[in-house]
C-alpha cells in the first residue's frame, strides 16, 4: 500500500479498532485496575489505570502513592485518550520515492542497515545523527537502547533536547559542584521562604523540579511562610503567592545580582560561606555594581518591592530557589542560574531543613558513591560547520544541526520521541533540512509533522504498553522513590519498544550492544529481563510494583561526599564575565514562552481542551499594549523578529506586564520558532538559541486569513507538509 508524501497516512486495517472516546459499559465485572506511574513529566504522579481485554477505561490517581497521594494532572488523566488515538502508529513505513509504504519490520530494517553502511562507507561515522526528544527520556529502556546504539557506533554527532530550553541548569552545576546533574529540590516541608522565577509549576509542575500536586505544595510554602513570584505574567502559581514581582522579561539577574549583593552585606550565613565556598570575595566583587538604582532601571520593578524581597530572605535566613523556561532561555540563563544558586549558598540553604537538598536517587543512590571524577567544564569545538559551538558532554548544540545537513556532514538522521520541527528555530529551514536528508528515521507513538518527511518509521509503544522503572530522572522529584511500571495492555498491531528497534537495527549492522545473557524479544518478559539487567543487583523490582520511599536521611552527601574539599566554587570565571557583559533588554515589545497544563512540550496537542486549543493561535497583549496598536480582543496581528514573523489571533491579558508578548509554545500555528534564529543570538557557552526576552514589533493586520491551530484541524484532515511552510506576510525585512 502506496501513501502520498506529504499528504496523510492512509490507515490500514488494525488488528484491533478503538474509538476516539472510550465509554464504560455495565460489564464491570469483566474491569481490571493497575498500579502505574505517569511518564509525560518529572513529577511521575502515580496512577490507577482501569482496564477491560485490551481498552483503557479511565485514568485516575493513586491515592496510595507517597507522593501524588491521589494527584494527577489533565496530561496523565488524558493517556487514555492518547493511548488511543486513531493517529497511532501502527505498521513500520518505508519512503519509496514520493511515497511512504508499509512494510514488514524485517524487510524495513533491512533497508535501513544497508541505507546506513551506503551512507557511511560513502562519508564516514559522523554522517549519522541523532536528535533525541523528550519522549525517550522517560522510556527506561528505550533511553538505553538509543544510546546504547550509538555508543557502539560511535559518531560524534548526537543533538538532545537539553541543549534547547535548560543547558544552564547542567553548566552551573557542572561549575559550581564538578558534577552536571545536580538539582536542588525544594524541601516544600519545612520551607518558609520560596522564590520562583520565571516558573509555573501548577502548570508546568516545576520544569525539571518535579512537584506532585504543585498546588497543595506550593500553598503549604504560603501558609507556613512566604512565596514570592517573579514573572512578567501573573500565572497560576503567582495566583497563590504571598507576593508577585512583575519583572521586566530577561532582567532576572539583576534582581538576584542585587539581592546577592545586599545580602553578603548584611543576610549571609558566614559560617557556612566559611566551611563550604571557594570565591566570596570574588562573588561580592562581580555582583558590586548592581545597586539599587541599577536594579529598579533595568527590572522596571519599585524599589520598595525590590526591599521588601531581601527584608523577606534576611528574615527567614533560609530559602528554596526554583527557575523555569521564562529564565532558562533568555539571554541571562547562565548568570541567572548561577547566581539563584549562589543565593542559596550565601544563605547556608542547600542540604538544610526549609532550604533546598538533592535527590541522589532511589536506584542510582549518588549519596554511596566515593570515587567522584570531577567534571572540569571544559567544551570541545563544535562541528565542522559550527565550530564556535561548545560541544558539552558528548553532544553538540541543538542550534548546529540544520547547519551539518545543510553543509553535507549529516546524511542520516534518527528522532526518536521528538520533533525538531516544533522545537526548533527557522521553522522553513528546518523543514527543508529534513526533508533533504537520505535518511530520517523517526520513532514514535502518534503521527505528527515530522513522520511525513520520514524515510523510515518505527511505530513505538507508548508508555501503557511498556515496562519502565522509575530511576532515569529521579533526580529531579521530591523524594527518592522508586517505581515500576509495567505494561498496563499488550500493544497491537506491529508496535515495537524503542529499544527493541535499535537493537534489531544493531544486529543487522553488527554492533554490540546488548548486556551480558540477555537474549532480546519484543514481549513484555524481555523487556523486564533487560530492566533487571540495567539495576543494581541489590534493587528487588517485583517489591516496587508499589512505589517506595527511602525513609534514611539524605541530606548532606553532596558537601560531605560530591564536593572537592566540600567546597562550592562560588564565582566561575565565565559566569562573573558574563555577568560584567550583562546588559537590560532593548525597551520594545518582548516575547516571553508559555507552557499550557493539557499539553508538554508539542506533545498531547490533539487531547488538549478547547480552551488551550484557543490560546494555541492567541498571542497574548496587556490591554495597554492592546489599546497602542488600536487592536481588540479576536483581531488578527503579526509578531515580527528580526528573524521572522508569525500570525495569531489577539487575546487581551490583563494579567500580563505591558511590554510582554506571551505565546504558548509547542504548537505549529503560530510557531514562535518563526521568531528565532540559530546562527546568531546564540548563547556562547551552551550553544543554545535565545527564545525568552526576544525583542519583537506587534501590529494589526487587515485582512489576514483566519488560520486554525493544527489542534483544530478536523482529525482525518492531511498533515500536508505545505501546511507546515511558514506564512510569512511581513517579507520585507525577513
């Protein structure tokens, strides 16, 4: 069977036919409930997943779980329906000229493996990439078998979605500690003074932080102290604060340098700054010249508010820091970083009661380990085409890889659980890139934009039907707690786990990758075999079916243990520099991003509610902001960068800052990767491309043709790759 390129997939018969909505009949006899976890985000909320043959009823938390207690957002109720979606993938796809074909699994392996040694007999190891989306970084063994691949084959380049929204969060870790993944977890128990910047965690439940029921915590912290809220929008997590500041977009840094400067004046914890800091005096002299003055100029905030923040930190003497998109993908992202942690330090806050502490993991258990080989912070030279790139930890910059298909270094291209064309900047040029390649293989659970550029198509198990543990990002939840998942129904049709893909792949290409004794199949007993093989001996996975907290004190083992000397390097050369080079956003029109509680990232787009659906094509104005452009509510305006334009449909935010324009990003229409580019406005230290604090011009457009999100598309209509092509209406200046 022959598809159009471009156009929609035309279904197949499926082994089994589930409809969009499932309803409960009074058969409940035949019902069975499991005991899961949700893996869409770090917050991991538990869940009880009813059951009848191979349907999922409904979806609803696990009142027995330690730490949702019953909790779970509208993404986790929504698996049901995204289990069941009619956009699932179902059969492996091969391109054949202009067409996308069904094929057996074996046959399309095949064709792939002989595509890949053409491919690199012809231009080398390195002319084989990946880009590996958020998706896979909650599939326990999906995540392996993608890097256990690549391991084996060796190419240098590999591209993940850290290096697009949060690589500032690994560098200031890997500076001030010696290790990247360290990330302070709000002790929400005891903390009487929280700060968030740039973070709505009762939509976004905490970016990395992954807070359960973010609502009920973030209220404790209110109750039994003080929240305060940074952010140019008053969300829904300033809705609960004790005080909301309505910064400036991309001014977080003064705020901190300030409040940094006042406090190793007069707020220090100069025990603690004794014991366990290198570079005091060097931090008092970087953050010295952000004043009071300076600080009110460049944030637009009083400076009656700006004494009441630090009278508030001086008075509680311990606080938890937590940042989001808002500060992690501006142009300050590395200083702000830095300096919230520095905040933290200088108060004596880390591994203290009502402070922050880091989680080392039920499985992994960091707090043991002894041998610690400090990281240095050094970044090798990007690729050939980008060479000013920092390559960190084994993976270039996100923002080189249209570059190396452009310049001819990437021929062959793996995306597994992600989509570049939703995530990246240029959105045009990112398509054409794609859609260049020899090879673009793409691994998923759900047709989406990307699977119409595919040469081959693995169609994956999503998270219902497969096994997974809870260990691969636990150190970012709000207690060491440990998890398995296992597979809720049996997966239909041809549906392959991730993992079992590359290995087959592997075979073919005869590379090892498989550990000792284990004999691969793609049956839910392989795959509890190879989870088994991927823990620690000593972890008993049948005892985690319920999920499990260590109840030993952890505090501590990164000042006693992690630590060189159990000192933290206050004051990293290139933080203080970037941080003398700071300058205030131009005085324009700034884009701000925005997460939306039904979906994460481009994922769970098609369950959304209407209402997010809406503000999918809505770019949000103060009134005033409004009111200057004589635009009301539903008129249609343009959104121009200097690196492109987009359109969306006016929604009047009054609970925005003027001068802030919110858009939700994720989506097609509009795309806020219109507004980016990634050859410039590039962070020089992680390589990652500007999208929060971007200057940008709003007008009214007369006449512009009514545009839907792709959300609102009827759902048989063709995902057609014209579609995708940017509509650009302000061509002069692009």
């Amino acid at each position: 069977m022959a598809i159009a390129a471009g156009s929609a997939i035309s279904r197949p018969e499926r082994e089994t036919v589930y409809p969009r909505r499932v309803t409960i009949d009074q058969r409940r006899d035949r019902e069975t409930e499991r005991r899961s976890f949700c893996r869409i985000c770090n917050a991991a909320c538990g869940l009880r997943i009813t059951t009848r043959d191979d349907r999922v009823l409904r979806v609803r938390g696990d009142p027995e779980h330690p730490l949702s207690a019953g909790y779970t957002c509208p993404k986790g109720r929504a698996s049901a329906a995204f289990h069941h979606d009619p956009r699932r993938l179902d059969h492996p796809l091969v391109r054949r000229g202009d067409t996308l074909e069904r094929r057996g699994w074996s046959e399309a392996l095949d064709d792939l493996a002989s595509a890949l040694t053409r491919i690199e007999r012809a231009h080398g190891r390195d002319a084989i990439a990946y880009y590996l989306g958020t998706a896979v970084a909650f599939d326990t063994c999906g995540y392996w078998g993608t890097q256990a691949f690549f391991d084996a084959h060796g190419t240098r380049q590999r591209y993940t979605c850290a290096t697009v929204d949060t690589p500032c969060k690994l560098l200031v870790s890997e500076l001030m500690s010696g290790y990247s993944f360290l990330h302070p977890i709000p002790d929400t128990d005891r903390c009487r003074m929280m700060l968030l910047l740039g973070t709505n965690p009762v939509v976004s439940h905490g970016h990395l932080t992954g807070m359960t029921n973010p609502v009920a915590h973030l209220r404790r912290v209110a109750r039994q102290g003080e929240l305060w809220v940074v952010d140019p929008r008053r969300t829904a997590s300033a809705r609960l604060a004790t005080r909301h500041l309505a910064i400036r977009p991309g001014t977080d840094a003064f705020l901190l340098a300030f409040l940094a400067r006042e406090l190793l004046r007069d707020g220090a914890d100069p025990e603690y700054l004794a014991n366990h800091a290198e570079g005091v005096d060097a931090l008092a002299a970087a953050v010295g010249p952000f004043d009071l003055a300076r600080t009110v100029e460049a944030t637009g905030l009083v400076a009656e508010d700006l004494l009441d923040l630090l009278a508030a930190l001086r008075r509680h003497g311990r606080f938890a820091g937590l940042s989001g998109t808002g500060t992690t993908m501006s142009a300050g992202a590395n200083v702000t970083e830095w300096l919230l942690w520095t905040l933290q330090v200088v108060t004596g806050s880390f591994e203290r009661p009502g402070g922050a502490w880091f989680n080392p993991g039920f499985t992994s258990r960091l707090d043991r380990k002894r041998d610690w080989v400090h990281e240095e912070g050094l970044a090798e030279p990007g690729p050939a085409s980008r060479p000013e790139l920092p390559r960190r930890r084994g993976e270039y910059p996100c923002a080189a890889l249209v570059d190396e298909i452009e310049a001819g270094h990437v021929r062959a291209l793996f995306v597994p659980g992600g989509n570049p064309i939703a995530a990246f900047p240029e959105t045009e040029r990112t398509i054409a890139a794609l859609r260049s390649l020899e090879v673009l293989v793409v691994g998923d659970v759900v047709e989406n934009e990307i699977v119409e550029l595919a040469t081959h198509v693995w169609p994956c198990t999503g998270q219902l039907e497969r096994a997974d543990l809870s260990g691969l990002m636990e150190f970012y939840r709000l207690a060491p707690i440990g998890q398995l998942a296992r597979p809720v129904v049996a997966p239909v049709a041809e549906r392959r786990p991730l993992w079992w893909c590359f290995d087959a792949l592997a075979e073919r290409l005869d590379l090892s990758i498989r550990p000792p004794g284990f004999e691969p199949a793609p049956t839910p007993e392989a795959e509890a075999r190879l989870l088994a093989h991927l823990t620690d001996p000593a972890i008993d996975l049948d005892a985690l079916d319920r999920a499990q907290v260590l109840d030993e004190p952890v505090a501590g083992w990164v000042v006693d243990g992690l630590l060189r000397g159990g000192r933290w390097q206050l004051a990293p050369d290139v933080f203080v520099r970037q941080l003398a080079e700071l300058e205030a956003p131009p005085s324009s029109a700034l884009l701000i991003p925005g997460r939306q509680l039904r979906t994460m990232n481009s994922a769970l787009r098609d369950v959304a509610a209407e209402r997010e659906r809406l503000d999918a094509v809505a770019i949000h104005l103060a009134p005033s902001d409004a009111e200057a452009i004589e635009a009301q509510e539903g008129d249609r305006l343009v959104v121009q960068s200097d690196a492109g334009a987009l359109e969306g449909r006016l929604q009047v935010d009054p609970d925005l800052r003027p001068g802030s324009v919110w858009i939700p990003h994720g989506w097609l229409a509009p795309n806020v990767g219109q507004l980016t580019r990634s050859d410039r406005d590039v962070d020089p230290l992680t390589g990652m491309v500007l999208q929060s604090g971007v200057p940008v011009r709003v007008e009214r457009t007369e006449g512009a043709q009514e545009s839907r999100p792709d959300s609102e598309r009827p759902r048989d209509a063709p995902l057609h790759a014209g579609r995708l092509r940017t509509k650009r209406h302000l061509t002069s200046e692009n």
